[in-house]
C-alpha cells in the first residue's frame, strides 16, 4: 500500500536546497500557497509560496466548450488566460517541495454557458450528466496524478440557497457573488443524483455522487470539500454537510476552509471555532482561500498574527492557501499584501519574519493513506439462511475503504448519534440505534433513508413469503426489500404502540444462491425486531397438512424485557393466547409476548388482573 502524506519534504538537489529563491515555507511541516495573479505566475511566486492554486484557470467554465454553439462536440482549453496547465507544470518542476491544487471539479458558479437553462434551452438533466461526466474524464486524462482537488464547490444550503448558483445566484463570499445572473440556473444537481430533505435536512446526494466521481479517477488524491462562511455564519450548517455526506458514503478526505470570514476575528475565537470543525466533522482542515481585506496596515497584520500561527502549529490542519498578494489584484480590495509598487505591506514583513523564526514550530500529522478495500462480512461470519428468519439487528459487518467504481463497503447507514439502549453491535455498528426489546433486540429509530444490509444463501429459487415483526405509532411508515439492488417488494406499516408488534408480510421472487438482502427505510419511524421467510411451496404443504391433522405447536412466553418465562404449546396462537390470559403462572397484568418455536411469529398479548 503506498501512503501518501500531506507533511512535507524537502527535496535537496545536489546535496543541498538553495536559500536565496526559497519559498516562506520550504522545508516546513505543512505547505504555504498562494493564487495566480491576473491570470499569471508572477517571476517572484517561488520567493514567497510552495503551493500554487489557479485562481480562475482550472474551473469548469474556464476549459470546457462545444465545438458548435450549444450542441456538438466537447473542446477543452487547459492553458487558457489563467495558466492551468502552466500551475501544474510549475509544480511538477519540484516534486515534493511544490504543490498544486485543482480549484474546482463542480461548482455552481462560473460552469460553461451551454449548462444554463436560459442561455441554452435545449440542456437537459441527461446532456448535463453527460457533459459533467466528458469533464471529469477530461481533468483525469489532462492531470491522471492530481494531489489536491476542491472536489465540490460552494454548497452548503444557507437557509433559502446554496453557497453559488447551482439553481439560482447567490450572495457569495463576503457579499461578492461570481454566478451568472442571466444563466437561470443549471440541472448540475439533478444530475448528479439530486438533494433529497429529509426531516427538513439536506442530503448533499449530488455532492457524494461528485466525491465517489473523483476516488474512482484519482484513487490517491486528496479529495477535498471547499466553502466558505464556516468560520462564522454557516459554521452549524458546514458541519452538518460534512457529516451527512460522510455518513453516506462520499470519499471525502479534508474540509476546505475558506476563510474569507476572518477580519476582526479574536484569536481565541479563531482557534475555538477550527477546534471544533475538525473534532465534530473528525476530519483534517485546509485554509483554502485566506485573506483579510483590511486597508488599515496595522489591523490586517493584527489578523494575520493572531491567526497563521495557528494554522501552522496545529497539527491537523494540512495546509495554508493565501488569496491572492499583489493588492490592487486580488478579487476583494485590500487583501493583497504587496503593493504593486513592490512596496510590502505589514502583513508580508510580518510573515517573512515570523517563518524565519519559526518554521520549526510547524506540526503536521495528517497523513491520507488510501484505504485497502475490504468487503462487508455476514455477522459472526454467518450467511443468513432463507428459508429462515433472520434477525434485523444481525445485519452484516461492514468493510473498509471504497472500490474503484467509486462504491463503499459499508453494510448499513445511519445518522451518528445512537439513540439505542443496547450494546449488542457496539463494537463494529455503534450508530445504529438498537434496543432490548420484544423478543430480545430489535433495530428502533428507522429514518428515511437508513438502510441494512444481509448476506444470504437462498436455498432454492421460487416464491417466497415474507413476514417482517414491526412496531409504530404511524400511520404510513414503509420499508423496501430488494436483492442485490433489485427491488422485491415495498411493505408498508402502521401501528399503535411502540409496544405492539405486529407482522407485515409481502410475497417475494427470489433467485438461488449467496446474494445481499437490503431493507431501505423508505418512511420513518418504525421499530423491526425479524424478517422470515416460508418458501411457498413448503407453506402450501404444510398447510395441507393441517387442513388434515391439526398440529400442536410451541410458544415461548416473553415479559417486556424480553426474559423467557417459560413455553407452552397449543394447536393455534388463538388457543395459546387464551391458555396466557387464564394462566394463573401470570400474576402481574402488563404486555407479554408468545413467540412460535417453529416459524419465530410473534403475538403481543395484553393481560390484567
């Protein structure tokens, strides 16, 4: 396994590392970047900077076009006004002391013109997927080695829009919007899978598409999400994306702060604030796009040093882009630190002196190592029999890392926070919410759109019936089943009590053999304690069977804690339930429960006294 670290090295070149064009942070833990200016790499960019970000040149509307208007072939200019190509390049130069960062895969500002609705009727949500997919194969081929990539762009939904125009135009940074206001809007979101809102929460699904996009072209980049307000007013909402796209399933390896949103910013509140960023998302941070627009000398090195040196001692945040330094050239007024008479202002005297003190004082510890692939494994290593029941909260344990067509190995998905009281997963599905209860543990708390997963051998293929034990107090809750992706059947679910379980069966087709059963949550809330599955064909034999010769059957008696009382048997669960109620083993009236030995169907029985 090869492992990529995002701490830096100093490559000496002939026993020894020329000082006189050294970069600020060369030989350093971490690197110190900048961005192109107008379009250009200034002859002094290597005297300051180690990293190299073009500010325009690699977004998608700055390389992509149609050969004829808005229909026809795909043309991509690399080397355009804003030097793409030529920031690659300039890394390459120097591998291992220079980096390069592709700035942005999917964005919803500055994307082609033949992507907007108004501007070009004809687009569709087809031709944008298509388009979006000629992109990112177009980046892979150009630059197959890519360190860094701001994978998505500017997302966050802030209330009543994105972060950029992906529908409609946005404020923007600091009040500085770049979407196109005659554009109308794209299909980019729908495209990539859409955003559903689930319990009033956005579900990012376009932006886990565009991440699973990416691993699967560049298997050993940083993939890395980009915003910017995260500091301050969409701090709540930047950690809640990260969260929700992580926990489905998105390859995403860093969080890109942006950082536009740090004037006047107290040192302590800067340093509490990426504290918690990075303790609630659980991953490294990059200060993308730094900059203090300050006329006032005194105040921006103020910033400046109450700020950098945090970035750089603290050891999970991977790196420092700056954005922009030749003032009167950056994309807000006062951000730059140079004068574009070369006079330098007191923010760059101050970074000078403070790297050439303490460059040592850099910590990096993040390391990106990709992750072998590991598949899902049934639980206990055992293959769920069918025909048989099959417990909810015996779901498979899940594997590790992503596979190259961009797919993870989890075994299920559920939001972080266990709202169980059981311990029986603790160890490897701590987040799913499973209780002590009715027949022993059950999986509680099902939202839309959790999902478990079964690795099952089908004995013999035919029809099947399936009977699910469920507890709700809703009216419309459902769940689907399917089989290796594919759909066998959509059971809906309603109740009273969270204390009543009741069985909800569907007939299913299934195929022989070892295949994975999923049950998606496709409306909340219910509670599930089993699955089970009666072949047809057998069902149908034994109820002929008993149509001829009634059967005496065994019950299992459960308090509602799920303790065994004891088994009694009777010819039908009516005769076991009356046979409960005038039992006089029973002295405390409450709800108990009689479970079938033979096919694992349960009865709640509500017995007083």
């Amino acid at each position: 396994m090869k492992k990529i670290s995002l701490s830096l090295a100093v490559v000496a070149i002939a026993g020894f590392v020329s000082l006189a064009n050294a970069a600020l942070a060369d030989g350093g833990a971490k690197f110190l970047g900048n961005i192109t200016t107008g379009g250009q790499i200034r002859s002094d960019f290597a005297q300051y900077w180690n990293q190299i970000t073009p500010e325009n040149g690699c977004k998608w509307g700055s390389i992509h076009s149609l050969s004829n208007g808005n229909s026809g072939t795909s043309k991509f200019a690399w080397d355009n006004f804003d030097k793409c190509e030529s920031a690659y390049k300039w890394a390459k130069e120097k591998p291992g002391e220079r980096h390069f960062k592709f700035h942005a895969l999917v964005w919803g500002s500055q994307y082609p013109n033949f992507l907007c609705k108004k501007k070009n009727p004809g687009i569709t949500v087809e031709l944008t997927k298509k388009y979006i997919t000629e992109w990112f194969d177009a980046v892979a081929a150009k630059f197959p080695d890519l360190e860094y990539i701001d994978v998505v762009n500017e997302a966050i939904w802030a209330g009543n829009n994105y972060h950029s125009g992906y529908g409609k135009p946005a404020a923007g940074a600091e009040g500085h919007s770049t979407d196109d206001t005659e554009c109308g809007g794209s299909y980019i979101i729908e495209a990539l899978g859409g955003d559903r809102v689930v319990n009033g929460k956005h579900q990012y699904d376009f932006i886990t598409t565009a991440f699973k996009m990416a691993r699967e072209r560049w298997p050993k980049a940083v993939l890395i999400y980009n915003d910017y307000n995260t500091l301050s007013w969409q701090i709540n909402e930047g950690i809640e994306l990260i969260q929700t796209i992580v926990k489905n399933g998105a390859p995403v390896d860093a969080y890109g702060q942006q950082a536009h949103d740090c004037k006047g910013m107290s040192k302590s509140d800067f340093e509490s604030k990426m504290t918690r960023i990075h303790n609630e998302t659980g991953l490294p941070l990059l200060v993308s796009e730094y900059d203090i627009g300050e006329a006032d000398d005194t105040k921006q090195k103020n910033d400046y040093a109450n700020q950098i040196p945090f970035m750089w001692e603290t050891p999970w945040v991977a790196g420092i882009t700056i954005w922009g330094y030749i003032n009167g050239s950056t994309w807000v007024a006062n951000t730059g630190l140079i004068e574009k008479d070369g006079r330098k202002r007191a923010s760059m005297n101050w970074l000078e002196e403070y790297f050439a003190n303490n460059l040592s004082k850099g910590k990096n510890d993040v390391t990106f190592t990709p992750v072998e692939p590991e598949p899902q494994t049934p639980f206990k290593g055992k293959v769920r029999e069918i025909p048989g029941k099959i417990e909810a909260e015996d779901f498979d344990v899940p594997g590790k890392g992503v596979n190259e067509d961009g797919t993870t190995n989890a075994s299920y998905s559920d939001d972080s926070e266990n709202h169980g009281d059981s311990d029986y997963r603790k160890d490897d599905a701590s987040a799913v919410d499973l209780y002590a209860k009715a027949t022993g543990v059950i999986v509680g708390y099902n939202q839309t759109g959790d999902w478990l997963e079964y690795t099952v051998n089908i004995a013999e293929a035919g029809d099947y019936t399936m009977t699910a034990s469920v507890a709700t107090e809703s009216e419309n809750a459902s769940f689907k089943l399917s089989i290796d992706g594919k759909s066998i059947a959509e059971i809906p679910v309603s109740g009273t009590s969270w204390d009543d379980y009741k069985d909800v069966s569907a007939d299913v087709t299934l195929p022989a053999g070892k295949h994975v059963l999923r049950m998606d949550v496709t409306a909340e809330y219910f509670d599930v304690d089993y699955f089970n599955f009666v072949s047809k064909k057998e069902n149908a034999i034994r109820t002929n069977v008993r149509m001829a010769t009634p059967e005496l059957a065994d019950y299992d008696v459960f308090d509602m804690n799920g303790v065994r009382l004891g088994r009694m048997s009777a010819y039908s669960v009516d005769e076991a339930v009356s046979m409960l109620k005038n039992s006089k083993s029973i002295k405390i009236q409450g709800i108990y429960m009689l479970r079938s030995v033979k096919n694992g169907s349960v009865k709640t029985v509500r017995i007083t006294r």
